[in-house]
C-alpha cells in the first residue's frame, strides 16, 4: 500500500494541471466548416487531413478487434486530430466520432436496409468504407451539416490520399457509397422512422432495463442517453458559506460562463452554448474556483455531508476523519474538502488515476488535509475513527451513456464487478466504519443487480439502517427518491433540468452494530 501525504509531497515542477475532468473542447453540432485542402480524384497529390478524415480514422482504429479504446479515444490519440489547424475542426471532429458512436444501431440498421444487406462491407478497404457510410449518415440523418457538403466531403474520403494512407477503393465502391448516401438524403424522415433510440443499446441491457424500470421509462431512458451531455461545474465555496450569501456567489460565478450559463437546483453550474474552448480557459479554472463534474454525481457527497452535519453539526467538521473509497478522479474528494471536514483519505487501486487525482486536488488547492492512498479498497485499514464513508464503486456505467455510447454496446457479462462492489461494501461496513457512522454506497449504474440488490443483501445483515433522502433535500431531486428512501435518477423521466443528467444510485446507511455482535 502506498501512501501520499499532501503535507510533505509536492507534484513535479511543470506538472500540467488539470480539472477533474480532462481539458478538452466543447464540441458544438452547429460547427461543420472546415480547412482542408481538396484534389481531383485522380490527382497523386497527398492533400491535408480534414475533420472528416481524422474521424473516419479513429472509427477504424475502433473498429479494430483488438482496440480497447473508444473512437473516441482514439481520436484524442492521434497526431492529425491534434495537428488540425482549426479549434472549429477538432470541435466537428469530435462531434462527428461522437455521433457515430451514439447512434451506431440505428445507423448501421439504416445502412443495412439501404444496401439490401450488403452491409457491413467486405474486403480489404472494407474499414475505410465502413467508416465514410457511417459518417456520411450521421451527418444527414442527425446532424445540421449541408447535404451536398455532408455527401461530397464523405466521398472524397475515398478518393483523396492523405497522409499514411496507401491505397484508396477502387471506383465502383467509391461510387457505391455516393449512391447509398444520395439515397439517404432523399429517404431520410422514412428510414429514420424504421428505427428507434433503443436500436443503439444492447439487447440485453434493454430487456433487463424493461425488468427494473418498466417499459415506458426505458423509451424515456433510451431517448435521452443519446443526447448530447452536458457540462456541469462544481464551486468550491467557503464551507462556513450558507444561505442567500452562497447562492449570490453562486450566480455570480454562473455569470461569468455566459447568458445560456444555468445555476441547477443543486448549485452545480450547467454552462451552455455560449461558452467554447478549452476548458482550462475557462474562467476560474487557474484559480481552482470549480472542477467539472455532472449534477448526479455531486449526490453521494452531498448526501454524507448533509447526514453528517445533522448528527454533529458543521462546526464538528474538523475534528471529522471520513474517508472517500474508490475517490478518482477526485470530484467527490473535493465536495467533502470544501465542505470543511479536517481529514479526507482519499483511497484509488490505479496508480495513473491516483496522479490524476493528485494534480486535480492541486489546482484546487484542497491539498492540506487531505492524503491519497494507493490501494485496494478491500485492504484499506483506518487508523483512528471513521464518521463517514462514501463508497462509489466501480460498475458498468451504464448510467453515464449520454457520456460513454460504448458502454450502452457492452455484452451481458459484468465479469467479477458484482463480486467486487459486494467485497468492497462489506469491507467498509465491516471494517473502515465505526458504530454511529454514515456509510453513503453509490453507482452510476442503471442495472437494480449493481445498485439496489446489493444494499438490500447488506441490510439483510443487521448491522446497518437507512437514513433516508428527505423531500427538499437536494434541490432538483425530489423525483429520485425511491420507497427506500434511497435515489434512483433515471435519465429522461425527472422534469427539467435534472432530467438531462447521469444516471445514478445513491442509498445513505448508518452503521447501528459492529459485524458479528
């Protein structure tokens, strides 16, 4: 187990810091011009990579079966994404691999039917063809891009060489792929009406969906995982700030990111349209004024902090010890540092995570009582005592699909994850958490056998109750709260805003009995 302590470790001098989120650009679906430099089909000129090029790319890099990585990922990956000359053309880049991999059922069910199932293509340019059908439909079926520019740059993606690329298709296949993407354009409302949002999600995942929440909510579900996400922002305020004077402070920083800038029910800022770039010139960003994370992810701390601070009261805060397991990328870490706690174990297996972790805390300045521990949480061992545990453990993020399509296309096989969430809710209950202390378990799984069914097998024990999630709580998040007691956010089904968030599960327990007693 390895340890580092804030008070007697610094990062390396020029360390790139970072949000809690990486930096990256906003992508913006109103962005389709490019900078590219264009040839004659039988020109031997190697022409410049475009935004389009670079995304048919990172498809086949994806597509690849030995591939871990998302499109993406690999997309941030490459040379010629990040040599684009345009901030515009990265942004359309994005958002046209994006696209592709939010709607890939569809796309793929619509391309089969326009082919006569002569789709996926075969042979070896069968990658690059695969990738131009798909792009050239994303952009006509669910884009804004001009039809002609959307149906002509595609095409020109095969018969254009850009660089290390060896062999373009022959002509026939270029003239195929013109031809099927003519006919999408023409057919477009008809096609579209063949398919539904649930085309892109597994179907198991699906039928399983239907089981836990029902058939009318897994449409509502379905439809807004392929939205696309939004970007929400934590504030660090003074933990001694309440009332009036935070919410002031808060919509002055809401301000700051433009007039389509929303201040949430739960004081998470929504930053709109207005606002592009990097995020790390965002304002506020240098001074560690806020961290990106999504709305419903901020309800597990808010949950233990709120639990904590009705049995002792906030000005017993420092003398607290509570422990974040699982803590990386270190959103939830900072909640509870901001919320004044005098000591926070944050506790991450992966060491890269744990670095991450690291630099996100430095930038925020949440580095003085806090320590990072470099272990399984199966193996954490406090050494005085605990008043609070948050616990979010790993799972199928499948609540996370507006921000991962990926996860949505996963088989039925969760390997040992539900081994490990068990392991891990045991250990914390059994062995971090002291008698009278709050044990907050969470999960950005929308699957009951990740969430619910695991608390339910925990209080089958005896050694544990529910402290419930009361009304008014948590601004915006009365709809969540199931019989249990427990929140249950469902993308789509809460009104709006907090209808567009993650999906998440939040059960809030206090430890009434040491185990085997």
């Amino acid at each position: 187990m390895r340890q580092i302590n804030f008070l007697c470790c610094a990062l390396t001098a020029g360390a790139v810091q970072a949000s809690v989120a990486p930096a990256f650009v906003v992508p913006s679906t109103r962005t389709f011009v490019e900078s590219s430099l264009h040839s004659t089909a039988n020109s031997p000129e190697i022409c410049e990579d475009t935004s389009r090029s670079v995304a048919a790319t990172a498809l086949q890099k994806a597509g690849k079966k030995k591939s871990a990585n998302s499109a993406a990922q690999q997309l941030e990956s490459l040379p010629a994404f990040v040599n684009l000359a345009e901030q515009r053309d990265r942004s359309f880049a994005r958002n046209l691999v994006a696209t592709v991999e939010r709607r890939m059922g569809q796309l793929d069910k619509i391309l089969e039917f326009c082919t006569d199932k002569g789709y996926p293509p075969r042979g070896k340019h069968a990658p690059l063809v695969q990738a131009a059908l798909r792009l050239g439909a994303a952009q006509l079926l669910f884009l804004d891009a001009p039809p002609h520019a959307a149906v002509k740059e595609t095409v020109d993606l095969l018969k254009i060489k850009r660089p290390g690329q060896k062999q373009l298709p022959p002509e026939p296949m270029v003239k195929f792929v013109n031809a099927i993407l003519r006919r999408i354009q023409r057919e477009k409302d008809a096609l579209l009406a063949k398919t539904s949002s649930k085309d892109n999600i597994s179907a198991w995942l699906i039928d399983e969906w239907i089981k836990d929440w029902g058939e009318g909510n897994v449409d509502v579900i379905a439809d807004q995982l392929m939205q696309e996400p939004h970007i929400d922002l934590s504030v660090k305020l003074p933990s001694n700030t309440e009332g009036d004077s935070g919410t002031e402070m808060l919509q002055e920083m809401t301000n700051q990111f433009g007039c389509d800038a929303l201040l949430l029910p739960n004081n998470s800022i929504r930053v709109g349209q207005e606002m592009k770039g990097k995020v790390s010139n965002w304002p506020g960003y240098e001074n560690g004024g806020w961290w990106v994370q999504s709305a419903a992810s901020t309800l597990p701390a808010i949950g233990l902090i709120n639990a904590l601070k009705d049995q002792h009261g906030v000005s017993e805060f420092a003398d607290m010890h509570v422990v974040d397991c699982c803590a990386a990328p270190g959103g939830k870490t900072a909640q509870l540092l901001s919320a004044g706690f005098g000591r926070v174990t944050a506790i991450e297996a992966n060491a890269r995570r744990s670095r991450r972790l690291v630099e996100n805390l430095e930038r925020l300045q949440l580095t003085d009582r806090c320590e990072v521990v470099i272990s399984e949480g199966q193996e954490f061992q406090a050494d005085d005592e605990i008043a609070g545990v948050l616990l979010d453990v790993p799972c199928s993020a499948t609540g996370t699909g507006m921000r991962r399509p990926d996860v949505l296309r996963k088989d039925a096989d969760l390997g040992n994850l539900p081994e490990v969430q068990e392991a891990l809710l045991n250990h914390c209950a059994d062995n971090v958490l002291n008698v009278g202390g709050v044990l907050v378990f969470a999960t950005c799984s929308l699957l009951k056998r990740e969430s619910e069914d695991q608390v339910n097998r925990l209080l089958q024990r005896g050694t544990m109750k529910t402290i419930p999630f009361l009304p008014g709580e948590i601004g915006g998040f009365d709809g969540a709260i199931d019989n249990n007691g427990w929140l249950r956010v469902l993308p789509g089904v809460m009104d709006s805003p907090m209808d567009s968030v993650d999906g998440f599960f939040v059960a809030r327990l206090q430890k009434i009995d040491a185990a085997g007693t």
